[in-house]
C-alpha cells in the first residue's frame, strides 16, 4: 500500500492532531516527515531563540515517534515532491499555518500535488476556530477586540479534541537528516545556558497542570512579574505542542474561577491577533492606521543597542531586557513597558523592537507579534490611545514593590532599598548616591514623554478615519 505523509509544521504532538490523525486512520503506512525550510523567499526567519526551542520539540517528538520523524532541510516545494517521488506516496496532510507565507505556499503546494495525482487535505489544529469563522454582522472581520470575543464565546464550544493514536503503521527506510547537523543551537556564545524550559508535548502538559494549581488568583497575579502568576504556555502552543482546544477544555472543566476567566480570554485575545494577521497580510511590516506611515520615528543607534541589552538606566525595563535575553521569554506586563518605553519615550520604529522580539524570544510568534507591537504603538487594531504612555518607574512600584523582579535581573541594584529600587538616580549622596556601575537613564522621563505627546498630536490632528486593508 502506498504512505502517506503527515507534514509536520507548527503542531509537534501526537494528541489533538488532526492531520496525524486522519493519517493514522487511512490504514495507511505514515510518513512523518519534518522540514526545515530556510530557503523559501521570507522576511521572518525563524530566530535563535526559535530555533534553540525547535530543536528541543524535534528530539521530543521523535521519541514519542519511537525514531520515526524524518528531517529534510530545503525548499518544502521541493522537498515534498522528492519524498512522494522516493516512497511512491500518493496522500499528503498537514495542519494549516497562518502566516501570509505559508498560506501563499500551502496553495500553490496543494495545486501542484493535486495535479500530479496526489490527495492533500488540510486541518485545523492552531486555532479555536478559523480566522474567517468569527465575523461581524456584515461578515466582515473584527477590529476591535471586545466584540470579537463576545461572538467567540456566543459560538458552540470548540471541537473536542482527540486523543493520539493508539497504533501508527509506520512507513520504514527513508532517509532523515540528523538533527544535530542542521545546527539549531548557540554554540560561541552559548547564550541559552540559562534557559529553564522543556519543550515538547510533555513539558507543555506539565506547565498546564502546573498553571492550574495557581490559575485561581490569575487575574491579578499575571501583573505581577516577581512571582510565577502565568501560565508560560505561549511556546507550547506557538510550536503546537498542546493544541488551544485541549487547554480550553481543561481550563474550563477544573477551573470555575474569575482566573480562568480572565486566562480563556487571553486565548481569545491569540485568535484576535491570527485573525488580523490572516486579513491583513501586511501586518508585521505596516501600520494598520496608515496616518503612522509618515511617523517621525528617530534614528537612534545608541538607545536601541542600551534597550536591547538591558542598559537603559530604568530598572524595570533593563530588567525585562535582561529577562529576555537570559531566559528567551519576558513577562507579559513587562512586555507591554518596554515596548512602550522604546515606542514613545525614545520613538525608536515599533518595527525595531518587533525583529528583536522575533530573534530573542522562545514564543515569537508573528501574529502575536505583530499585533501587540502595534497595539502599543497605537497604530494597530483595538490599539492604546496616542496619550498611554506608561511610565516606567509607576508601572515598577505598582506591580514589583519590593524590586524582587528587579533584583533578579539587575543585580547591580541588589542592595539597594525599595524606596529607590524603581528610581536609584534619586537617592541621595548621604545614602551613597546612585549605585556604581549602573547607567543613568538614557532619557529624562518627563521630557521623553512630552517629545512623544508632540510627536502623536501631529497624528491626531488629521481627524481622517482608521483606514485598515480590506
């Protein structure tokens, strides 16, 4: 009987699978083949963190595959071809990916297959629901987050999910490259020795069962960065190794709390962000308020290399920084500070700051990159208003009193008191002065703040509607 190839993408796991699944039950001898495309035209190379992550999630899913995933790196249009051509194999499935990309070339894969005979079928398996099922009205996509939830959460329950399949026929003897010589990992430096994760299937089970023993006081505690108040399951269902169907349904069968309330809208808030990348191919490189293509960014090579590593002079943001570039992931409100510390009080390009969160985190994810970016620059979907610029020292004595995240992080503050942990350039030179070896702030607040207010009103003043792409 001829094979048929499950083309694994952004979905490394066995259960809720769709495409797997569909395989399994052909009766069928299954291909699962894995390809590492770096040649296909892109402006969103996978990054280093992404890469580390990928790496870990392949060895995972191979061994739960008992050494059956098959590697090729190259073109998948070329790569899908040679491998049905090698194994005779007469099916292919995959489950969909939303990047504007890989639509483009799951299309133009899909004919090409179909007319040299070959069945493909496409499914599901990264979203609630498709980006075009959740629509005004009109039938046209949402803008604006508040109602695209409610219509989310009026639709049917999701799909239940499957499990995996109890027995595979695996189709045997093809050639698989190995995993080390494709080079995923840091080498000189090693700049990922630190990093605390455990990618694949089971570590992404392990951190849900984990979140749920602390989602009850989830509302306030995903504010707090000093202590562990998240799920930190974003890379798990970046690269597909829990599927958001099989976390809606266990968040809302053990947890009846204003928690797991305010974590399943989070998952609505992922789908926002696919659903605007889907309708808006543009969106990681285009402002969707066409008024900011004109914006006044200013050139600032010396502030964004300080941003980037954690030497800005403001503890809060150096500490995010620093979190980043330690651990490949930030805390969610941490994110929302630095991002509009280098938008608004250094009016560096949201764009900069978009391709360092792609290189550095493990969770990168371009819709909700994209989206999040441009929300905190005001020029996105649903986006904070012009005059929202936070204030990093307030938004660092709110939600990290003490300076335990701080701490953590810069250590050159370590021993100073929580008076001045978010604001060290004020103590006074009869407590010892600001600590040495730490940065003055490389922007006065204040005046930052006042340039940003000029600079938004020019937008401000041309009263002319949001003009998104259709």
């Amino acid at each position: 009987m001829k094979p048929i190839i499950v083309w694994f993408r952004q979905d490394l796991r066995l259960s809720d699978n769709p495409a797997l699944a569909h395989a399994a039950k052909s009766g069928k001898p299954v291909i699962c083949l894995y390809v590492l495309d770096d040649e296909t035209p892109c402006d969103w190379k996978m990054g280093g963190a992404s890469r580390w992550w990928l790496h870990h999630s392949l060895m995972a899913l191979d061994k739960m595959l008992k050494g059956h995933l098959v590697l090729r790196r190259g073109r998948a249009d070329t790569v899908l071809p040679a491998i049905i051509k090698e194994t005779r194999a007469d099916a292919v499935v995959w489950n969909r990916c939303y990047e504007p990309f890989a639509v483009a070339r799951d299309t133009v894969l899909r004919t090409s297959l179909q007319a040299e005979g070959v069945a493909v079928a496409s499914f599901n398996g990264a979203l609630l629901f498709e980006p075009w099922e959740i629509a005004t009205g009109a039938g046209k996509p949402y803008r604006v987050f508040t109602p695209f939830w409610n219509t989310l959460k009026a639709k049917t329950a999701p799909g239940l999910p499957q499990h995996a399949p109890k027995n595979i026929e695996f189709h045997d003897n093809v050639k698989s490259d190995t995993l080390e010589s494709w080079r995923l990992l840091p080498t000189r430096p090693d700049w990922s020795k630190d990093f605390d994760w455990s990618p694949g299937e089971d570590g992404a089970r392990s951190a849900l069962d984990e979140f749920l023993d602390i989602i009850s006081g989830y509302r306030h505690g995903r504010d707090v960065p000093g202590r562990t108040g998240t799920s930190r399951l974003s890379p798990h269902l970046h690269w597909g190794e829990i599927s958001p169907r099989q976390v809606w349904q266990v968040v809302r069968a053990q947890a009846h709390n204003d928690g797991a309330e305010t974590f399943l809208k989070e998952l609505g808030w992922r789908e926002f962000c696919h659903q605007l990348l889907f309708h808006n191919p543009a969106l990681p490189a285009e402002p969707l308020d066409k008024r900011f293509a004109s914006f006044p960014w200013r050139q600032d090579g010396a502030a964004s290399r300080a941003w980037k590593r954690g030497q800005t002079g403001v503890p809060i943001v150096d500490a995010g920084m620093r979190q980043l570039w330690q651990t490949g992931w930030m805390h969610n409100r941490v994110r929302m500070i630095v991002a509009s510390f280098l938008i608004k009080h250094l009016l560096v390009d949201w764009r900069e700051g978009e391709r360092w969160f792609w290189d550095t985190l493990v969770d990168a994810d371009l819709a909700n990159n994209a989206a999040n970016w441009q929300w905190v620059a005001g020029c996105g979907a649903d986006a904070a208003p012009f005059f929202r610029i936070f204030n990093p020292v307030l938004q660092g004595e709110k939600f990290d009193p003490g300076g335990a995240y701080v701490r953590r992080f810069v250590p050159e503050l370590a021993e100073v008191a929580d008076k001045f942990i978010h604001r060290p350039w004020d103590i006074p030179k009869n407590l010892g002065g600001p600590p040495a070896g730490y940065p003055a702030p490389i922007v006065d607040l204040a005046l930052g703040r006042d340039r940003a207010l000029a600079a938004f009103r020019t937008l401000a003043r041309d009263r002319s509607p949001l003009k998104f792409p259709t």
